[in-house]
C-alpha cells in the first residue's frame, strides 16, 4: 500500500469519496480521502495520467468533474485504487502528492442549484404524526402512495465545521392569543443523508426508478436544521418556511453509490401496492449505520441517537422518480434529502422533538445535564459508515455548532 491506513478508517481503499480541500499552499481543488490523508488529484494530474481535461480538477466544486459522467468519474476512482495498492504505481515516492487531512480545510463540495427535502421514513413521520395529529391516524392519507417532499433552500447548505446562529422567527406560545417574536426556543437537529445529482434532465424529461441510479453520483450526510416552534405555527398550509431554511449541514466527502455497491439491502414492504412509475426491482435501500453526538460547550460528547439508512420506506431511485415524473428538471449537483431517518427503537429516533418526545422526556447526556433540544453552545456531530465483513465504507462526519442568535 502506497499510503498507511488505519484499521477500520471511514475512507478506506473501498471508499474513494471526492472533495474539495485547499491549504496554505494550495487553492481550493479537488481530492480524494485516503486513511487520514487527501490525495490531491490536481497534483496527480501533473503526471499526465488522465484522459480528460483535467483544468477542472483545480476548480472549487465537483460539478465539472461530476459532469464528465460515471464512465470516467469511476474509471477514476479505480485507477486510484490500484494506484494505492501498487507500490511500483505512478504515486510511489511521491508524498507531495498526499496532504495531511488535519492540515487541510474542506470546502462545499458541490455547488448546489437547488435542494428538495423529503419525507421517507415511515418511524419519523408516524411519529410526528402522533405528536401533532391523531395518534390513531398518525399517517396523512398520501404518505404510503407517494414520497411526500417540499422544495427547500440551496443558497443556505453549508459544509461541516461552519457554525449556525440561532434563528429568529414568529411561534405562538402554548395559551397566547397572538404571536411572539424571538430566537427559536427549540431548535433541532434532523438526521439524513443527501444524495447528489450527476446527471441534468430537460425540462418535460421523466427519470424511472430502473434509470435512477445512473442519475446519482453520491451521498453525503444531511444535518436538516429545524426550528420546531416556528414550523409548528408557520407550515399550515403551505409547509416548512423559515423553520428550515436558516441552515442545512453536510458532510464534506462525497462517497459514490459504486463504494457503497456491497451494502444494498431490501427496502421495507410497501403496502398498499404504489404505482406502476414507483414499482422496482432489485435491492435499492442501503444498510449504512448513523449515529448522532452533542456536545455542549464546555462538557463531555454523548451519542443520543443510532440510526440506519436501511430504514427508509421509500428509497433515493422512488423519490428521484417522483421529483421527475411531471417533468421537473433536475441538475448535477443538485441536493436531495432523505427525511429525517428514524427507526423503531427509541433510541434511533432521528430528532431531538421524537427522542424528547416533544420535550416531555429530557435526555440526560454524560454530564448529568438535560437536553430537551438544542442549546446556544452545543455542537451537533453526525457520523455514518457501512461494514460487510473486512469492507468499510464511511462517511466521516458533519460537526456544527450553535451560536446565540444574532
């Protein structure tokens, strides 16, 4: 091996995620996660081993790669790991090429044309469901025949490591006759993975959910940021306003759908039977584990919430097939969200509102302090990663921290 990877590694030599890094020394440019190193391929380049143009391997987005298409963009991907398993490969001798990830600064890295948030896991929204509605009818009567999701905001998707400040808004406390205005007194975070596009449709053009996948390029982790006092008094009718679109966070590795090719797995039963355009076949949900952290601000990090992405009840080929089905253009690099990723058990609720249960049930983190939601100080870690024996694919983590409203 070219480079030393530690054991058990998100980014070991199946994963292969792109980024967009820079340091002291060098400008923004696109790169690959190895072990804890980035392997600068605007360096590579140099070396005369690519087909293509290789001018947008020094661009400050992925776009231009990602436009090349999958043929090259995973030809890629496999040269670099044969490169790294090959000591006599065109890397060898050559550690200008790696730059230490602790030394290098992430970026966005897509620039993102447009966001759409679904609404996928059956757990969440029967949850919310109960919370807000009728606990006997917890489901709207659309849920189980489409993929229910609502077009958010691009322009306020930000990369890890970027803090959030609190935002402001309208809510109607519980008694009042009239609204009050005020920092959001239950700010929440909303555990998802964001898959990006890779390829553009015309306007009038429909993607089926047999082509879906030649349509996505990879996924990130999703941090939905939501403002749970606002959205309550604002989404009727039209649905989540400002409560959401103050801020979303991602992870700044992207990892490709063909790294995480080993871990497909069966996708719940859907009952009752949906329609033709959203039937498939074959394995297109993915068994990868999530965990969310808080930490306050001066105090120990605690895991309040494992999840997994096998837990979605429609899968990424359903919604992009239904985001397109009336002809809704899509772009490389445009961001599309899970939902919020709840499972069965308590513990792998998705959100602050289902694990406090709407703050009635506190979560007591390792301090011996209580958490009903999010507070001013707090930094909020998602991390992600799928195992099948020996291969480990990860995500690394989306790590956000909360400051006072301005």
């Amino acid at each position: 091996m070219i480079i030393e990877i530690p054991e058990n590694s998100d980014f070991s030599i199946h994963n292969i995620p792109f980024g967009i890094f820079s340091t002291q020394e060098r400008s923004p440019r696109v790169g690959v996660a190895v072990g804890e190193h980035i392997l600068d391929l605007a360096a590579v380049a140099e070396l005369d081993v690519f087909d293509f143009n290789t001018a947008l391997l020094e661009k400050d987005t992925l776009n231009d790669f990602i436009s090349l298409g999958k043929e090259i963009t995973a030809r890629v991907r496999k040269k670099i790991q044969y490169w790294l398993k090959d000591d006599n490969s065109v890397l060898a001798g050559k550690p200008e090429l790696f730059v230490k990830q602790s030394e290098a600064q992430m970026h966005m890295p897509v620039a993102v044309g447009d966001y759409t948030d679904f609404y996928s896991s059956l757990e969440h929204a029967t949850n919310v469901g109960k919370m807000f509605r009728d606990p006997e009818n917890a489901l709207l009567p659309n849920w189980k025949h489409i993929p229910v999701g609502y077009h958010g905001r691009a322009s306020s998707i930000i990369v890890s490591g970027e803090p959030i400040h609190r935002p402001k808004g309208q809510t109607m406390p519980n008694g009042a006759k009239s609204p009050a205005f005020g920092p959001t007194k239950r700010l929440d975070f909303e555990l998802e993975i964001g898959f990006i596009c890779g390829k553009d449709t015309q306007l009038g053009e429909s993607v089926s959910t047999k082509d879906a996948e030649d349509y996505i390029f990879g996924l990130v982790l999703f941090n939905d940021w939501s403002a749970r006092d606002i959205q309550k008094w604002e989404y009727v009718p039209l649905g989540p306003f400002l409560a959401k679109n103050f801020a979303s966070s991602i992870s700044p590795w992207v990892v490709t759908l063909e790294a995480l090719e080993p871990f497909r797995i069966s996708g719940p039963k859907q009952e009752p039977e949906v329609l033709p355009y959203l039937q498939y076949k074959g394995e297109k949900n993915y068994d990868i584990n999530l965990e969310v952290d808080i930490q306050p601000e001066q105090g120990e990090e605690t895991t309040v919430c494992f999840s997994n992405f096998k837990h979605m009840y429609w899968n990424m080929a359903q919604q992009l097939a239904h985001h397109t089905v009336n002809g809704c253009n899509i772009n490389i690099g445009d961001m599309v969200a899970s939902g919020t990723i709840s499972g069965k058990e308590e513990n792998s609720f998705g959100s602050m509102l289902e694990l406090s249960w709407g703050g009635t049930k506190p979560i007591i983190l390792k301090d011996g302090i209580e958490r009903k939601f999010i507070d001013d100080g707090d930094t909020v870690k998602m991390r992600g990663y799928a195992q099948n024996g020996d291969i480990r694919v990860g995500f690394g983590e989306v790590s956000t921290k909360v400051l006072p409203a301005k």
